[in-house]
C-alpha cells in the first residue's frame, strides 16, 4: 500500500508537504481519540482511519466557508459513516466552524453540539444527521441532484452562480446496505458527476474482517451502476487520495467513488485494523501508546498552534464566498428576476401569492364538490400548486399513473448522454421507496425545492426510516401515500394498509393526513407545504370518495374539525355522541349520522384529517370539537390502537390482515359499514 | 433475439418439441389474461412474458410433486415478481396441483385459492408469500440457505436425503429494490450454488421504459455479488432457456442469475412491449386479437387435453417422491436418529424436552436473581435454549457482541472455498436488516431450523416489511431488537427508539415483548420459539435491569401479570391505583410503589411485557389484572398513544426524539423516575 516505495527521493517540498499533512491527520486522529475516552463512549476507529483522507478533502478540495455554514454555494459534505461522528466535529472545530473545543470536550453529552451522531441544525457545519447507514450516501444523491438541477434552472452563460459538489464519506456498512444500491444507480442514472463518494475500505465492521460476508466487487459494482471508479489507493497517502479527487473532480458525466484502503484506527499500535476499533474507546494505556507512536506530544484537548495554522479555512472560505458574492451581485444586474427567485428558492420562502393560492384551491374544490378518489384530488390540487411553484419537485417510485404525482407542470426529469437535464420535474425513482425517501430529505436539505414522492401507502414501511429521519431533521419533505386502506381491494393483504396510518401517526414530528375529500386533500396538501419544519405525509384513498358538505373550510388545517351537527339531518336536538372519522369512512359516518337521525338520534360527526396537527391545536378548540360530556366512536379502515387515546367508547376499525377481492366487498366483510357504525353508536347510547 | 437464426433446418423432432412448448406457453398466456380480464383487475403482462421460461424450468427441470405440495426434498420455487400471480396459478393448475380450474375464475375474489398477489398457506404450492418487490428473492435466498445447512447437518455418504433447488423468477422491479442488493450480496457470500434466479428483462416497469432510471448492468453487478451469470438469453425460446438452465444447474460454488430477455405481454399484439400490459386486463377487444395471434381459439378457461399432458406432472413427480421415500428409508435404516431428528425439524416440532427446558430455564433466572441487561438475559436463555434446540440459527445484522445472540453453541457460520459450511449456527448477515429478516421468512419457510436475528431496535424500521411478511405468512421467526430506548444512552436520537415499541405492537400477529428482567425474558424467549404461527419481538435494554422479584412464573406467560401488591412494600390494604410498566420501566413501578406506601398509598404493579399476548387473554384473566374500577397509569419509555386502549387515567413516556447523552441522565432529562411516576399516581388519585 506505500505509494512512495520504489520513487525518487522525495523533495524538500514535498517532505514539508508530507509533514504538514502528518500533522493535520494527527490532530484529527487525537481529538478522536481524546474525546471518545472523555466520554468513554464513541467509535475513534473511523475517525483515525479516514485522518488522511480527511486532509485532503478539507485541506485541498471542499469549497466551504467555516464563517457561514449557510453559504449558498458551498460544497455539501455528508459523514455517511455517521458513527465517525469525531471526524467532523473534529474538521469544523479545525478549520474554524463556530465549534469552540469545549464542545468537544462535551463529547456525547446532553445539549452539546457534539452529539453522538452528526446532527443538522445542533452543529454549524453539519449537513445532515447521520448513524442510519447508508442513508447518508443516500442524503448526498439527494442533495448533489438539488444541484445539478437548480445549476440547470438559474445558471446563465457567463454567470455560474450554482457550482458547487457533494462529496460523502462512507464505509463498509453503508455500502452492505440495501438503500445504497437504490441511491447508487439512481446517481449512476442521473450522470451526477459532482457528486464524489470516497469509500473507507477498510475491510473491517462490527462484528470482524467483512470477507466472510462481504465479498462484493465494489468497484465492478459501482461501473455497473455507470459510476466512475477511482483506485483503489492507500488511504494513509494524502497526495495518492489528494489525486483520486482530483481524477474526480474532473469527470464530466459520471458520479465517482475513490476507494480508499485504509486501516480502522490508524496510529493505534494494538487496536488499528481491528473491530475493537470500531466502537469503544481506546483506554488510557493505548491512548498513551498511540500518541507515543504518532508522535503527538500534546495533552488532550490542547491542538498546537501550527496544526490550527494548517487547518485554517477561514481566509480561504471568506475568500470564496466574497468570490461567489460579486458573481451573484453581477447575476442579479443581469437577471435581477432570476436572482430574486434563487434567493427565495434557497431561503425556503413560498411566493408572496401562495397563500392566496391555496385558499383559491380549496375553494375551487369545495365549489366543484367533485367526487373522485383522494389521490384524484391530490392531483388537483398539486396541479394548482406546482403551477404556482416552481420549487415542488415530484416523483413516484414507479407508481406514477397510480400515485398521480404528476400534473401539466412536471414533465419527468430526463438526462441527454451528456448529463444535461431537460427541466423536468416528476422523477421517476423506479421501484426504490427508501431510496426515494432519502434522496428527498437530500433536496429539502440542499435547498431550492420541495421535495415530493409517492408511493402505496404499504410501502412506507419500506422507507419508514427515512420518513423518521426526515421528522428529526426537521425538513419539508411530502410523501404521497395511495391506496391506503382495503379500499385497495383486489391487490390483497400484502398491499393494503391495515396499522400503516396509526404507525406513521407515532412518528414524533410527522404530520399524517388521510383527508376526506377534495376540499381536505387541497388544505391538506397547502398545509404540508407550508410545513417549513415538519415533514407531512398525505394518506390517500385508491377508490372514489363523495364530497363532504361542510359549512366551511377555515378549520381543516386544524387537524380535525365539525362536518355535521345533527342539524346537518334535520334534528333540531343537541348531539348525544360524536363520531370521529378519517379518510374513506368519513362517507360512512355521515350515513350513520342520517340512519341514526330517522331514529331520533343525533349525532355530530367530526372529520379528522390529522390526528398530529389536531393534537396541537388549543385545549379551547379541541373541547369545541369533542366535547367531553358526549360518548365517542371513531371509524377508519385500519388498527383500532391509536383511537382510544380520544376516550373513545368504541372503535371500528380492522385488527387483522386484509383479503384479496373487490373493495367493497371488503368493506362489507371487515363490517365497515353506515350500519355496523350506526349499531356501535346506539350500543355506545344504549338505545 | 432469434436464436433459431442462421441455423440448420430443425429436425422433426425439435419442430414437435417446439409445438409443444408453443401450446404450453400459450395455455398459460391465456389462463393469464381470461382471468384477468374475468377479474378486471391484475397483471397479465409478467405471465404472458415468461411464459416459456416457465415452460422451461416448470416442464423440465422442477423437482416437485403435485400431489404433495409438503414433500420435503421438493425444488422451492419463488414468484418474486409476485404481481405476476396468475403465472404461478396457471403452473400449478396446469401441472395437477390441488387448484381446480373453478379457483382461476374466481381470480382475486373473496375467500378464492388465487388471491391477488401469491400467499403461502392459501395456495397448494405457493412456497411463500410475494408482491412487496424484492422480498421474493430474498427469501430465495432464505430457502437455498436452508437446503444447504440441512444438507451439510443431515446427508450422509451414499445418503443424500436433502438434495433440491431453489429457483426465483424476479423482474426489474425486485432487481431495483434495495433488498435485491444486501439478499444477492450474501447469497454470493454464501456460495449457495443450487439457488438460480431467472430475471425476466423486459425493459419495462410501471412507469414505462426503465432506460432512464434502471442503467445498472445487471450481469455486472450480479459478478460483482461472485455470482455466476448466464445470458442474456432469448427468453422466448424455451430451448434457450432450458439450455442456461442446465448451466445454471452445473454450477458448483455460486449462485446462477440466468437474464432473459423478453417482452412484456408477449402474445398481445397492441400492448406486448409497453407498460399498458403490466398491470390492467387486455380488454376484450385485444383478448381476441391476441387468441387470434397466438394460434389459440379455446373459450375462456378451456385448456385442450393436449395442453393438460404436457403439463402434468403428477406421474413424473410421484415418481420422484417415491424414489426419495426409497432414499429415505435406507438413511432411516443406517442412520435411524438422524432420520427421527431430521423428519421432526422439518415438521417443526419441538423436542419432547423442551417444556421442561424452558420451564427449568425460567426457574434458574428467578433462582439467580440477576442484574443484567435483558439482552444479556436473551443471551443466557439463549445458551440454554441453543443447546436444547440445534433447529435454531441465529445471526446478527452485524453487531453480534451488542446484540448478544451468540452463544456458546453457536459458532459463527462459515463456508471454505469449495462452498462447504463449517457447521455454525450463528449468521453474521453483514449491515443488512431488512434482507436478514427476510432471508429469515426464507429460512422458516423452509423448514428445519427456526432463525432468530439482532440489532438495534431503531433499526426494525428499516426490516419492518418483512417483519409484516413474516406475520402475514405466520411464519416462526424471532427478533432481536436491542437497545430498546433512550436507555442506549451516548447514540442519541437516531439510534434511540421512541416509536418502534408502540408501532412494532400494532402489527396484526406479531408478538412483541419487552420484558423487565432475566425471567421474563426467558419466557419471552420461550414463547416465541413455542410460537409456531406467529413471528415475535424481543426487546431488549442495553443497560442493566434489576431482577424483580416475583411470587410466580406462570403467568408471565399471559402477557401481563401482577408483579407486586401492596402488601409487597407492607402495606395491608388494597390497591388503590394499577401501574403498568413493561421493561426496563418495571424497576421505576416498583420504586414508584414503596415511595406511596410510604405515603399510605397502596398501588398494584402490573408488568405486561407483551401486550399482544395480554390482549388474547380471557376477560376473566384481563380482570384479574386490571380490575374494572381501580385507575391505571402506564409508563414504558416510548410514545404513549398506545397505551390509552387499556383506560389509563394517565401516561409517561416520551412523545418526542431522544437525546445523546449517558442513559441516567436521559432518564432524568425526560421525566422518566420513580418520583415523576408516583406524582402521576397521586395526581390521578387526588392525593
């Protein structure tokens, strides 16, 4: 693995080089250490071993501006072996990210900025929240097409104010990863060629040598996916990954990786290249043996001032952010539209008329009062609102014509040979729900867009992880969630959702929609939108829904609202209980309401389009909706578990699997009827 | 494509075989779109376009009998495009399974033998449950695993009573799905050369032509993954076919991908080739234009007697099987143990002893009274039970030491060079969740062994689909979720879980445990290997759980029993209030407990380690538990919406993320203390 064996005697030049490098590779190499012991929990292996690459991406290549993390034009940096969370803390309190070294004293304690796995929006200079592997990776993919495509939309001949690369660090776990492959050819298939994945081949994870269970040819498998390959190299030689890069950095049509050789936990004379690396402290005594042994002198915690010298991007950031300014100062007199656009794009403002916009498109569909299925209406309603914003951008993982995600506004997204995109916007993921979901959370953090994707309902299940990671990160992130109940039919149990909607509803930070109709799938849509801190999920019927006739729109984004007072069937009689449906069943209890009310029964019924956003709404308003004194029962098509905590008397829902056959059929076989519901609510009054 | 090109002219006898596989193939393509169209719902364009593929392995190769679908040593086979359902429908009535015709014109109804997707247990013949793409194949994988451990454990020379294949049809669709990747990856690993996967490339999925988002070169990858590959082929030509297949079958150390190319709908002269044949009948106007192009002028569900000959393969297969008894015999006489011990872990049975063991295993948990974390008691009764049980292969998605799954009976699995296995039991499955728990549903699908697999908790999201599956299929399968709250301490909120308890009970016949100290936990773990349709979850702390003391064993069993009265802490009167607490919770209940006893409060503990369980229980029992008047507070360190179903006046938990910081601390930092939960008691008491 030595470069240098058999060259020249290296210059004077070049042993400065060498020896500065050392440095700047040992103060990492320290800090990792030294803090994972301070803490006596944390993983210093990967940090040790990717010192020296490390040096030379942040030393030599990324673009970034340690005064402003939110510099527009910076270059994305995603840690996709989260676990080396030391590595980056480590690179930003270095090179001069505002991370003073007591934060990394606080190493993994509560309410520092140096948790235990890198999360965005704690640390400056952290991009994304990593530790689920390969979803970092996958994040990149996401965040490197953000580019491609906003370059694309807002760069003008001879003013490139959109340049910028996306570079991830990951390892033998991320590659082993399913969501990988998805994200992989995705990446491969979209020609990203600024995005650069160096790969810490370390042949080492958790449980040993990776050989017994990891024999793939990465390499050939990244071809495969169209990628450029560089190396491998030895991941200890900086000028050998320094060249890698930037054999990288020129690759005009394909996204590259570099694999990188290295040893986990370099410079630890007992521990390097082996598991006991990976995810403990090193103790004491080889802590000393491994200073010893790198020649790093210096206390914990203390960095000497030449290794702060080497690290320093300050000048070199401010630079090239001042660069960037009079580019974008120049842009703006030449475009001054287009500039203002890629501002508000960027800044993740919607258009001043939006919410006009979005009270026109419920309104409209209140008045057309339209029966048609959910996803139907969600069609509509994005048909409105990618036409009054540039920045949704759509996609199904192979279920467009089912999810109908796609509107007059967004031609999909295609690639020429060259790469060039053709300004589309529905991405056709292929059958890829995780990758999908990763790669959106990519976007949203990247900037510029609104990402949206749709999927069977089901099928969350398959990318539940980065619906959650999405929640905790807190990025405006859309998923379109069809054929969400039974009312699938003839696909069967192994489509239809049955505990999916109470499941995503657990989700802290997620807002989960099942609307009733057009009017609730408008508002819910513009809601989700509008959601600038929380990811949203839209619930959405395959068959055809009746419009629900309401008095008014206003208390939809409320979560849940009064559809019918028994007024509604002609009873002048105050309510005796409340039914509470969602989705699909809201027809079904309106029909209870009227069966109940020709037995002088009168029931209000409560439309219930998100159970998260209800439960944030003032005590005062959710009394006006359930008010205490009425006995409750909720209705929907699937587990029954989530309702009680309304102290519902009864639930009707379905605690088993579905079956194959025509929706209604099913329906009536799961005794999700008017009348089954109507039965409960005089069970519940004893009448 | 034309194969027959160029070539000398066919010999009468291949112009007869060639009718034959032509009248073959075409009762199957007409079986697929009559019953579709019958439906009007379902996916006649994967049928129609392997339908020589299936004349080629089904007609010449398959090892079956279709008199008994349970035959041991059968060929598995694996429709893992399971859209395509009406193909294997087709075969198996076509071949002489159980499935009369009157179940194909019953297509996707209620309660028919041919539900929309394939479902094991439903169908004669359908060896497992397919549709959620890539899930098939990975099974497959489960399965060749399967037959080659059993192989290696059971044959012996001149005894080869375990000797059959493991053959998947799969399309883009499972090829783009990132479980495709980790279940292929380890089939590569694992050498398992009697497993072939022929992959229907027709170029075209849901959303159309794949070029733009499918640019993998599949044959690349599959080498990359040391699997051996044969094609592209004509997969219209059976002889072609049959010819990749006699390859595949001469494969000594790798697993066999066979690449047919085709055409979707093949046979449909209006829609073969385009996406329009993949999921919506033909409609009757290119129903007959079809018959008429393909020769076929039967009515609807009318297969001419010629067409039912070359199919049956009940006297071929018959003869199979009774030349395997033959085979079995002899081993029976030479080996008579082996033989008694192979026939009972093929049935699923449990040793005679295993009562006892568990119950022996239980007792010495409560007898030592130990203070371990429950992983560390799932390890011990572990010890106990892989000694008892050689059926049981663990495995851990690669943190074995964390997981604790490994027990001293459990070498790690390992194959040499030549593809023999070195006889372990423990699967170290790589960084691959979701495609160990699906490899596990292969496995348990099998027969011989019950697979249990770890890792963190958090990460059952990323498996979560095959969790569902495996309770769909009702098959035997254990999970191992460790580190099972904020309790995992340093890691933070991205390994922390929050939600997974509460979403992992709602799905329908799935047994989740959390048990709260070395006893419960090996009840747990009795129940689950005890549990032969249901798929369990263990989870299990990181950190250390007090053992809590306890008048008896049985009822642990139930899913919830009442773990101490008041008299437990001296009090002499009755309870007054009931805390429910599941886990590691339980310590703080009963310290909540003594502290109110102390203010003259009596309260009850109830642990309920399995709320699935409890709630099958009698009302009778229920009652016992949780008396009808007495106020209930539950805590579990988890999102509280699910605990609301048992009328608790009050919950703690945690409805938001996790931190990083050392457990204690977060424990404190949320509210979650013995003081916190005796205020909570009082509150609700008035008190």
């Amino acid at each position: 693995m030595d470069s240098t064996a058999q060259q020249p005697k290296p210059s004077p030049a070049a042993l400065k080089a060498a020896r500065q490098s050392a440095l700047m590779a040992n103060a990492v190499r320290a800090l990792a250490m030294d803090a994972v012991q301070q803490a006596n929990s944390g993983h210093p292996g990967a940090p040790m071993g990717m010192a020296e690459i490390a040096v030379a991406l942040w030393g030599r290549h990324l673009k970034h501006n340690p005064a402003n993390p939110q510099w527009a034009d910076r270059d994305r940096f995603v840690l996709s072996n989260g676990h080396g969370s030391m590595l980056i803390y480590a690179l930003l309190h270095l090179s001069g990210y505002a991370l003073p070294m007591s934060e990394l004293r606080n190493f993994r304690q509560l309410h520092s900025k140096t948790p235990g796995h890198p999360e965005v929006g704690i640390t400056p200079g952290v991009e994304t929240t990593t530790g689920p592997l390969g979803q970092g990776i996958t994040n990149a993919v996401g965040m490197a097409l953000a580019e491609k495509l906003l370059a694309q939309e807002f760069n003008r001949p001879g003013h490139t104010v959109v340049d910028h690369r996306t570079w991830a660090f990951l390892g033998d776990g991320c590659l082993m990863e399913g969501i990988s492959h998805e994200a992989c050819a995705l990446a491969g298939a979209w020609k990203l060629n600024k995005l650069v994945a160096l790969y810490d081949d370390n042949g080492i994870s958790i449980d040993g040598q990776v050989k017994p269970w990891f024999v793939d040819d990465v390499a050939a498998r990244f071809r495969a996916y169209q990628w450029h390959v560089v190396g491998p190299v030895d991941g200890h030689d900086v000028e050998a990954v320094d060249a890698a890069i930037s054999q990288a950095k020129a690759s005009g049509d394909k996204p590259t990786l570099v694999i990188c050789k290295t040893n986990i936990g370099q410079g630890s004379p007992n521990r390097a290249g082996t598991a006991k690396a990976h995810g403990e402290a090193l103790g004491a005594d080889e802590i000393a043996l491994t200073r010893a042994a790198i020649g790093w002198p210096h206390e914990p915690f203390v960095i000497p001032e030449a290794a702060y010298a080497a690290w320093d991007a300050k000048r070199i950031g401010d630079a090239a952010e001042a660069r960037w300014v009079k580019t974008f100062a120049k842009y703006k007199a030449k475009h001054p539209a287009l500039a203002a656009e890629l501002a508000r794009r960027m800044s993740g403002d919607l258009p001043a008329g939006f919410a006009q916009a979005a009270v026109d498109a419920a309104v409209a569909a209140h008045t057309a009062a339209q029966t048609v299925a959910s996803r139907k209406a969600s069609q509509i309603a994005l048909e409105a609102f990618t036409a009054a914003l540039p920045e949704l951008l759509g996609g199904s993982a192979d279920l467009t014509g089912s999810n109908l995600t796609n509107t007059s506004h967004t031609p999909n997204l295609r690639f020429d040979e060259a790469g060039h995109g053709n300004g589309g916007r529905h991405i056709n993921y292929g059958v890829r729900e995780f990758g999908m979901a990763a790669i959106m959370n990519g976007v949203a953090l990247h900037g510029g867009f609104i990402p949206y994707g749709g999927t069977f309902l089901t099928f969350s299940d398959y990318s539940r992880n980065a619906i959650r990671m999405a929640a905790l990160m807190k990025t405006r992130v859309i998923h379109v969630f069809t054929h969400d109940s039974i009312g699938l039919g003839e696909d069967g149990p192994t489509h239809q959702s049955v505990e999916h909607a109470a499941s995503l509803r657990l989700i802290p930070g997620l807002d989960v929609w099942r609307p009733a109709d057009t009017a609730e799938t408008s508002v819910a849509w513009a809601c989700a939108i509008q959601s600038r801190s929380r990811p949203s999920a839209l619930l959405l019927s395959r068959q055809n829904l009746p419009y629900a006739p309401k008095a008014g729109l206003d208390d939809i984004a409320k979560g849940a609202y009064v559809l019918a007072e028994p007024s509604e069937v002609g009873l002048k009689k105050a309510a005796q209980a409340v039914i509470i449906a969602t989705g699909s069943e809201v027809q079904l209890a309106l029909h209870a309401q009227a069966a109940l009310a020709k037995l002088k029964i009168a029931v209000r019924v409560v439309s219930m389009p998100s159970t998260n956003v209800f439960d944030r709404q003032s005590t005062a308003y959710k009394t006006s909706v359930l008010p205490a004194k009425l006995p409750r029962v909720a209705i929907e098509a699937g587990v029954t578990d989530g309702w009680w905590k309304y102290g519902c008397a009864a639930v009707l829902g379905i605690d088993t699997y579905g079956e194959s056959a025509p929706a209604p059929v099913l329906f009536k076989h799961f005794g999700l009827t008017a009348e089954a519901l109507a039965d409960t609510v005089r069970a519940v009054l004893g009448k």
